[in-house]
C-alpha cells in the first residue's frame, strides 16, 4: 500500500501462474472404435510397477506372483485391478425391471448392498477375495491394488493386508517467508437457475474486486491473486433441451444464463486472473477430462488476457504451490458406489490409489484412451478441491514421506452462498482459511 498525499491506493498483489493440464487435453487422440479396456491395461501395467517396487521394502520375504500362479495354502503377493460385484449396479434393463417389480427400489444416491464383493483381477485371471480386511464398501471397481494373502480351499483368496499405492512424491513446498496471498474457489454459480441469486453474485464478485466494505476490507481483497470457477457456472433450461428446432425466441433464451455469466466475468477478469473449469450442468463434453469452454462464450471476459478457459480436471501452479481439483463429478460418483464418513474421506482415497477419476470408465464417462491414463496421479498436490459440494469442508492430510495436502470441498454457491479463500501462509498449517476472508465471502 503507498501513501499519495491523505489517499491510501491499494495495488493488487501478483503471483507467477504456470498451466499443468496438457495430461487433460485431448488433441492428438483419435477414435477408432476402440474399447475402454485399454485404459484398464494401461491403468495395471503402470500401477503394477509401481507397486512391484513397493513390495520388497515392505514384504521383503513373500513371493510376488499372478492369480494364475496361486498355490492352495501359500502365502504371497498378488497385483491386480479390483472388481466390484454390486447387486443393485444400474443396468440397461432398469427400467424393464422396474416396471416388472424384479428389484426393489433403488436409493438414487447409492447403490451399496449387503451382498457386495470384490473380485481381483489380471491377465491370467480373476479371484474371489475374502477376509475382513478389504471390506466391499471401501472400494470401487477400477482401483490397483496389492494383496497379502494365500488361496483357499475353496478357491477363494483370503487377504491379510492390503497395500496401496500411498500419496505421490511431492514437489518441495516453499520455505521462504512470503506475503500473504489468496486463492478464491467458487463453484456452482448455476447462472440462470432458479436458486441462482444474481445479486449474491454480485456482491461476490465486488469483494474480489474491492469495490465494496471499508478500508480493511479492500486491503485484504488487493491480496486476491487468482480467482477459479469449479464448474457448473450455468444452468440451461431442461425444457429447451429436447432435440426438436428451437425458434428464435427459444435460441435467445438459451443464451440468457452464459451472457449473464460473461458480464459478471468480465468485471472480475478486469482484475483478478481467472479460471472457469467446465462441470456437470456447462455447455461442454460430459465425459471427463472435459475440455476447456469454448472462449466465442464469453466475449467479454475472453477480450483479457487473464481470462483463461481450463479442463476439468485442472492443474496449476502459482508460486510453486501446486492446485489439483475437479468439478466434483469424481466424488459425487464415489459416493454412489461406496461408503465413507464424509467427502473429504472420498477424496484422501483418490490421493492414496493415485487415482483421480477411479470411477472411470465402469460408472464415470471417460474418453477411451488407448496409451495411457490421465487420471493417475504422478505428483501430490499441496491443495487439492472439489467443486459443486453440498457444504464447506476441509482438512490437513499427511503422507507417510511427508507430504502436506490442504483438502478442499467447495460448496454450491447457488445454494450456500459461500466461496472459500485459501491462503498461502505455511504457518501453523501449510495452507489456511483466513478468518477474515470466511466471514466476507459468507453472503
């Protein structure tokens, strides 16, 4: 802040950005027909390497081999891509089924039964797996993992310790005493819904650009230094969706919500860098990674050169902190599949399989990659978030070689009216929500 005369002027503070999501973009890919099954070669063969070095410093004297190889009685280590066999997993027939009465009705928001086992399997083979140790409501199909155990009579294999792949290696945090600077996550604006309240969103975006509250106030909105939008900006209206000829009238409707949400954009790119990530309910791909938003969308905001269009997933740096989040489709679908205390748990899990859509392909649209899987995670984020959450959650996860992750579960703006500020001081955690930004960005 410098002193002109009796008049404080405030300058924004700026931070060094640098974009991570060439894994998410597809650009040299083609489709050929090709099955999703690729993804999950890709998937075991890139795991399973990693995890063969894993072994020998934790079970130096069991054999690892394959499900062919297991010997009745033996034990050993066994590497494969887990299946779930879920009893009420949506299929194609459902809606016949329930017409007929077959199954019972269905909670929409998960599908976990009694009956539900897990199954390992890889090139050889496949295995029922049994023992109390790897329970079926902790795990999903799609998740690699290695297996302490011995077959039985039965032909089952009865697990006695699970290991997983751990937390990625993670680029060195900063130590360097530093400014105090802020990230703003928002996610759910849902421009041109019904809970949307475009005054909320109005004085959101005054906060970040300091032109509202006193002095104070605007002194710790000039430390905003980047602003993300975790997708589901807009709602179109259900009804105009139908595949029929829109008329006019209909196509001017259509483009209410995105020319609404440009305007209020642009008055935020004109201070702040910006990125908008896709999500569930934006004009983009559905299947994941979504691509960036087409930028002829926003006129407005596009004319800036902060304005920047990203995927979903999104990674980034700025000052050597490195972000990772989604739009929240990944956790949303795990709680669907299996069960845990809250989201940030759903999340911790992702983290510890290297897995960022584990859901992908079985019950989470993906691209069908051939070579490779951009989901695994190679380096562990410092600040990892979820957008379009049902409220504010956060917590500290630690890592067996000490690596530091700031969760961040960002809520529905449409709804709560909260946006989440995270702060780049280290001290006494690695990464804080600041007193005073919680109570601002509150509506």
């Amino acid at each position: 802040m410098e002193i002109d005369g009796e008049k404080a002027v405030l300058e924004r503070k700026q931070s060094t950005y640098l974009a991570l999501d060439e894994t998410f973009e597809i650009q040299k890919e083609t489709y050929g027909g090709q099955q999703y099954s690729q993804i999950y070669f890709t998937r075991l063969h890139l795991m399973r390497t990693l995890l063969y070095s894993l072994v020998p410093n934790l079970k130096p004297h069991l054999p690892v081999c394959k499900i062919l190889e297991l010997e009745k009685g033996k034990e050993c280590i066994v590497v494969g891509t887990l299946y779930k066999h879920m009893k009420l997993k949506p299929s194609i027939l459902d809606e016949y089924s329930r017409t007929r009465s077959v199954t019972p009705l269905v909670k929409p928001h998960n599908f976990m039964h009694p009956d539900d086992h897990l199954i390992l399997e890889d090139e050889s083979g496949r295995v029922k797996l049994g023992g109390t140790m790897l329970l079926p409501s902790s795990y999903i199909t799609g998740i690699v993992v290695a297996l302490q155990g011995k077959e039985t009579g039965a032909g089952d294999f009865f697990v006695q310790d699970v290991l997983e792949a751990g937390l990625a290696p993670q680029i060195e945090f900063p130590l360097e005493s530093r400014e105090d600077k802020y990230v703003v996550l928002v996610s759910g604006l849902s421009v041109g819904s019904s809970a949307s309240n475009p005054l909320q969103f109005q004085l959101l975006v005054d906060h970040i650009t300091g032109h509202l509250g006193d002095e104070k106030e605007q002194a710790i909105a000039a430390q905003i230094v980047h602003v993300i939008i975790a997708g589901s900006s807009v709602e179109i209206p259900r009804g105009l969706l139908n595949g029929q000829n829109l008329a006019s009238k209909d196509q001017s409707r259509l483009s209410v919500p995105i020319k609404e949400l440009d305007i209020m954009l642009t008055q935020i790119a004109a201070g702040v860098p910006l990125d908008i990530m896709p999500g569930p309910n934006d004009p983009a791909n559905y299947s994941l990674p979504q691509q960036p938003l087409n930028r002829c969308l926003f006129p407005g905001s596009a004319a800036y050169n902060t304005f920047r269009s990203c995927t979903n997933p999104h990674c980034f740096e700025l000052d050597n902190i490195r972000f990772l989040g989604t739009s929240g489709q990944n956790i949303d679908d795990l709680q669907k599949y299996s069960e845990a205390k809250d989201k940030l748990e759903f999340m911790e899990r992702t983290l510890r399989w290297r897995n960022l859509g584990p859901t992908a392909p079985n019950t989470l649209g993906c691209y069908p990659f051939i070579d490779r899987d951009p989901f695994l995670i190679d380096s562990c984020p410092h600040v990892y978030f979820a957008g379009n959450q049902d409220k504010y959650e956060t917590s500290l996860l630690k890592g067996t070689e000490g690596q530091l992750v700031r969760l961040i579960c960002i809520p529905k703006f449409s709804k709560t009216g909260v946006a989440v500020a995270v702060s780049f001081c280290i001290f006494p955690s690695i990464l804080k929500l600041p007193k005073e930004l919680e109570n601002l960005f509150q509506a």
